[in-house]
C-alpha cells in the first residue's frame, strides 16, 4: 500500500518538531521569554513549510511521466499558444 505524500509530511513535522525539541535542554525551555519562543516556532514552521513545497514537488516530479510538472505542461502549451499566434501576425504583414 502506498502512503500518500501527506502522510509522509505529518511524519517530518513531526520528527522535526521532536528532534529540535529534544535537543534544548528542559530548564531552558523553561527559562525562554515570549519573544524568542514565538521566534522559534516560526522559525519551525517556516522551515518545515519550506521543506513541504520541497518534498511535493520533487514527488510530483518523481510520478510525472514527462519529467515536468502539470504547471510547466500548462505554461508549454501556453508558450507553443502564443508563438503560433505571434508567426501568424507576423506572417499578416
């Protein structure tokens, strides 16, 4: 059975938020003020939402049978579009 790329996801918040809680020493964590613990939990979350947009594409891509995502096929087409439409003009004159 294959475990979607969310689950996958929950999996490294989780190990991530684990590991770098682990690795502060508890009367630390105790001692911390507001403004740095907030800092730190954005911190956190900016990078796990980094590493997110990381994994899901690289998995789009891995699944892709072209190579490219479903975004680039779109902007293709859409380029291919547009030159047929500028060789037509360009032939008009």
């Amino acid at each position: 059975m294959r475990l979607s790329i969310s689950v996958y996801l929950v999996v490294f918040n989780e190990i991530i938020i684990g590991v770098l809680l682990q690795q502060l020493p508890s009367d630390l964590i105790a001692m911390i003020d507001p403004v740095t613990a907030i800092g730190l939990v954005s911190w956190i979350l900016t990078f796990v939402g980094a590493a997110e947009k990381i994994l899901k594409l690289s998995w789009t891509l891995y699944n892709s049978a072209e190579g490219y995502s479903e975004e680039t096929q779109i902007r293709l087409e859409l380029a291919d579009s547009l030159n047929s439409i500028s060789n037509r003009i360009v032939l008009a004159h």
